[in-house]
C-alpha cells in the first residue's frame, strides 16, 4: 500500500498551535502523520453527512478527509472536543 500524502489546512495548522500543551500537541501531530500509514485506524469513525473521518487524540478529535485518487489526507480540523463539530 503506497503511503499517503498529508495536507493540514492552513487553519487546521494554526488550530494545532493554539493547543495550550505542548505534550498535546506532539501526540496530535504524532497521530497526523501515523495516518500516512494507516488512513482508517482502529478507532476511527466516519461523520455522519459527510465524507470526513475523525480520530481522537485525549481531549482532542482531528477531523480529516481521505482522497483515495490521490493518495492524499486533508487535515480539515483540529480541535478540543467540545467545539470541534461546530
């Protein structure tokens, strides 16, 4: 299986440099780039209505979208938990 492209959002990006901790963030970009491998984790779930897929990383959920075509993730979210949906 050939290894995915990652593209991060330019305000995914700064999303991830808003998180207060820098432990936290090291694991979120951590689990990023672990999807060039692995696009659909364990754990992972499909958002209903879209064609997006989210992973959770502690109190943080990276919402992504995969273009098998391309062999490209597009990183569309980073966010805490309770505002990453909205």
């Amino acid at each position: 299986m050939a290894k995915y492209k990652i593209r991060i959002k330019p305000s995914a990006a700064k999303e991830i440099d808003d998180i207060p901790h820098k432990k936290d963030r090291q694991k979120i970009v951590g689990c990023i780039l672990a999807l060039a491998d692995t696009p659909r984790p364990p754990g992972c779930k499909k958002l209903t209505g879209r064609e997006q897929y989210r992973i959770r990383q502690g109190w943080y959920r990276i919402v992504y979208a995969i273009d098998d075509q391309e062999v490209t993730i597009y990183v569309v979210k980073v966010g805490h938990r309770k505002d990453v949906y909205h």
